[in-house]
C-alpha cells in the first residue's frame, strides 16, 4: 500500500512540473544539436575526438528527445490509442538526416592532408558519398520506427477491437442473468445468480455493479413461508380434503403459496452466500492460498430494508455496509468482520441472537433505534479507529447507540470505544455487561435504562497460557445524568479518568449487600421509596 502511494505521489508531482521538466529537455536537446553543428572546424586540438564526440552528441540529444517524449506522456496519459504524429516530429527526423549528412561530409573532407588534387577530388567524391550513405541509412532507420510504429497502431487497434467485443459479451452476459433474475421461476432466478457470480469473478471492474443487483434483490420485498406451523393452521387444511373440488382450491392455492415462498427462500439464501463468501478476507481462513482468487476485496454493500435469514458475515472485509431498517431474522453472525468506513445499521431489527465478536469498524458505527430481540455479543470489537494509512490527526469516529433497545442479555467484554460511544436513552432489558471495556473517548450513558443489572465490573481474562485482569476504564468525560437503574449496577472499580456525572436513580430498591457498588463519591441518598437517587458523596 506505500508503495502504491508513493508511485501516485510521484505521478502528481510530475504531472504539476511536466511543463517545466519538459522545456529543459528540449533547450538540452537544441543544445546539443547547435554543439554538433558548429563545433566541428572550431575545435582543432581534438580533430582525432570529433567522431566519438559526434556520436555522443547525437546520442545524447536522442535520449533527451525520448525523455521529453516520456515525461510528456506520464503527464498526459493517452487513451484510445497511439497520438497522432506531429508536423514538428518530421521536421526533428529532416534535421537529423541533414545533420548527420553534413557532419559526416565534413568530417570525411578534413581528412585530406597530403593529397594530391586528383586523390582530393576522389575523396570529395567519396565523403559526399559516404554522407548520403549515411542520410539514406538514418532515413532507413526512420522508415523502420515508422513501420514499427505502425504495426504497433495494428496491434492496438485489434486488442481495442478485442476489448470492445470481450466487454459486449459480458453486457450481453449480465443482461441475460439480470434477466433470468426477475424470472417467476425459482431455477431460473437461481441459475441468474450463479451467472452473475460467474461473471464478477472472471471481471473484477464489474464487481460492485454486481453485488449492487444481489442487494437490490435482497432489499426486494420477501413473504417467507412460517416454518413452524400451528396445529390449528394445519388442522384447518384437513377437513376440506375431504369436501367437493370447489372447497379444495383455497387448500390448493395456499399450498402453492407456500411452496413458491419456500423456493424464494433458497433463492434469497443463494443470494445471501454469494455475497458473503466472496467477502471473506482469505487471510483469515485456513485455505487462504485457495480462497485468494474469489475475494471480492474493495466493495460496498446496501441492504437497506432487507429481510436477511441466518447471515453469516463473519471474517468479511467491506468498505462500508449500509443496513438501516434491517430485518436480521435467525441468528446474525458479524464476528471478525472489518468495515473500512462506515457501518450503519440505523432502525435494524435482530429478531435472533447477534455476534460481533472481533469485529472491526473503522468509521462511524450507528445503531440508532436498532432493536436486538435476542441476546447480543461485542466482545473485544474495536469501534472508531481509523484505519492503519490514516493520518495521526484524524479525529476517532463515533459509536452511536441511541434510542436502541436490547431485549436480550448484551455484553461487550473488553471493547475498545476509540471516538464518542452514545448509549442516551438506550433501553437494556437484561443484563447487561462492559467488563474491562476501555472508552478513549467521552461516553454518554443519559437518560439509559437498566433493567436487570449494569455490569463494570474488573475483567479477569486467559488467554494463550497468559492471564491477567482489566478494569473498566473512562479516559473521557462519561455522563450518566438521569439513567435508571432496576437491578445490580456495579462501578466500584471503575476508572474515571475525566470526571464523571453519576445523577442516576434507582428503581425497586432492595437493601441486599453487595447489590450495588458505586463510583467513588456517589452514593444512595437515604430516601426510603422504592425509587432512590444516587448523589455525590458531598450532598446530604
């Protein structure tokens, strides 16, 4: 990935100065043409040096033509084939024809000393020759890159052809797979999203148009058969098999129903295990060497309103998940799961347990208004930290947790809060637990309910033949003004590193000793209701 960068910073910087880099190598080239030309008859000490300076001049001025010629691509990179050639391209190659004619000519006719007239016009004779050999030779040259030139115009012109054929085959491809998708049959639906699995496998710029068309099928409205009928919903269907044909027809039509919902169903799940089993990070597999080929790296996922059963995301990289309005049906499983921006799951509803066990979100992490109907698991997920290429400033992301209501035990042993963690107004039904959490951040706990019981406790950990114990630590500001307490809440070993407003109120009091525990400074005020105020330790 530094490599990478630094190949496109040296890119831009090169494209802000091309002009610059540019008319130097052209002043260099003239230079040294203007050098060749007039140095020849000047220099007389170096007679015996002329042709092996000559020919470094001229091949110098060539090199710096072709890094002009380079730079001026790497600025403005071509598309759609080779450039034109330019007027002053034939203008250069006349030059060089005349120069090398000339200064091999006049090279030739200073060798004449001691010659006869008649030996002297033979040698005029063969300098003129041997400078058009020359010309004509530099000419050949030419009229070979011209010629290669052009068989590399031939070769781009057929793989532009190929391309443009290879691309209106996959178009052709994904039309008839999107095709098959919308089909009312089951298989064909079926066999339309092996096709486009298929298809991104073999095309990775058409990945992410893909899983697109795999959400918008997902998020498609779903009627799922009820798996576990009641007695009196078959009881129902019974009798009439034993009525008139009239009477069979709703029986008929029901079960029809139920039959069809059932291969949406599998389609549905189809669908779902593409999408998850392309995401998968190989190196989080034992097969990674063979899972390399089929992950899907770099893409996007929207399943916004979607109805999703038993989905399994777990060891999956994306860039950003979108669930908002959710329906998580069955358990969800999220553990390990890296997402490299946000993560929105904003009115979700997990109707089964959820694991997020592992799990990595590097920007914002929103549950607002999410519901979890069952038991919920963030044990060392890490929210909020900016990914590794990240510059030192940027500021954490935050894990908002508002208005969200958890109607099963939660727990979120040793997570890593990095930005702001939100839990105002946040309702736990049953126990909830942040043993040896850290929040590096401020945390805001307002207005939060506990029914059964607010778990800070010291985490005693093993782990790999190693042990030890972490405390809840606040190193931000954290608020817990107006929250309710209806079971054990437990704080005693909590770390406030930045204060802490503990103006909380206890519901259903019981006097049993070790029920609750406190921040240091606060304590129950002595009020003898079943509701009682936690104040500081300074208030009567």
């Amino acid at each position: 990935m530094d490599v990478r960068q630094k190949l496109l910073d040296s890119r831009q910087l090169m494209r802000r100065h091309w002009k610059v880099v540019r008319v130097v190598l052209a002043i260099a080239c003239v230079v040294l043409l203007a050098k060749a030309l007039l140095s020849w008859g000047r220099i007389v000490s170096l007679a015996d040096l002329i042709p092996p300076v000559t020919f470094a001049l001229l091949l110098a001025s060539v090199l710096c033509g072709w890094a002009a010629n380079k730079v001026y691509r790497l600025a403005h990179p071509t598309r759609g084939g080779m450039p034109p050639i330019r007027w002053w391209w034939m203008v250069l190659a006349l030059v060089a024809v005349v120069v090398v004619v000339w200064t091999s000519t006049e090279w030739l006719l200073d060798q004449r000393n001691g010659l006869s007239k008649t030996d002297l016009a033979k040698q005029r004779i063969e300098a003129l020759r041997t400078g058009l050999a020359a010309g004509v030779g530099l000419g050949a040259a030419f009229t070979v890159l011209l010629a290669l030139r052009r068989q590399q115009h031939h070769e781009d012109a057929t793989r532009k052809t190929e391309d443009d054929a290879t691309e209106r085959h996959i178009t052709e491809l994904y039309t008839k797979a999107v095709e098959q998708i919308g089909s009312e049959r089951a298989a064909v639906r079926l066999g339309g999203i092996y096709s486009l699995e298929r298809l991104a496998n073999s095309n990775k710029d058409h990945r992410q148009t893909i899983v697109d068309v795999l959400c918008a099928y997902l998020r498609m409205s779903s009627n799922l058969p009820d798996t576990n009928p009641t007695v009196d919903q078959a009881a129902s269907v019974r009798p009439q098999a034993h009525q008139g044909s009239t009477d069979l027809e709703p029986a008929l039509a029901a079960e029809s129903s139920e039959r069809e919902a059932r291969e949406e169903q599998e389609v549905r799940a189809a669908a779902q295990q593409v999408l998850t089993s392309h995401l998968r990070c190989p190196e989080t597999r034992a097969d990674a060497a063979a899972q390399k080929e089929s992950f899907w790296p770099g893409l996007r996922l929207n399943l916004n309103g979607a109805h999703l059963h038993l989905f399994d995301l777990r060891d999956c990289s994306v860039v950003s998940a979108t669930f908002s309005d959710t329906h998580f049906h069955g358990e969800s499983d999220f553990t390990g799961m890296t997402c490299l921006r946000e993560a929105s799951f904003n009115g979700a509803q997990f109707h089964g347990n959820a694991w997020w066990d592992d799990a990595t979100v590097h920007s914002t992490a929103d549950f607002t208004h999410a519901v979890f109907r069952g038991d919920a698991s963030f044990d060392h997920t890490r929210f909020g930290s900016p990914p590794p290429p990240a510059a030192p400033s940027q500021a954490p992301n935050p894990a908002l947790f508002d208005d969200a209501q958890f109607l099963g035990q939660v727990s979120f042993p040793q997570a890593v809060f990095t930005g702001v963690a939100r839990f105002v107004k946040a309702r736990f039904a049953r126990r909830a637990s942040f043993s040896g959490a850290e929040f590096q951040a401020s945390a805001y706990f307002s207005k939060a309910s506990f029914d059964e019981g607010a778990m800070f406790l010291t985490l005693h950990w093993s782990r790999g033949g190693q042990s030890g114990e972490q405390n809840v630590v606040f190193q931000g500001s954290a608020s817990f003004s107006e929250a309710t307490f209806g079971g054990e809440a437990h704080f005693g070993s909590v770390e406030f590193h930045d204060g802490v407003d503990f103006r909380a109120h206890v519901r259903n009091f019981r006097p049993e000793e070790g029920r609750y525990s406190w921040p240091r400074g606060y304590r129950l005020a002595p009020d003898t209701g079943a509701t009682r105020e936690v104040v500081s330790g300074n208030r009567p």
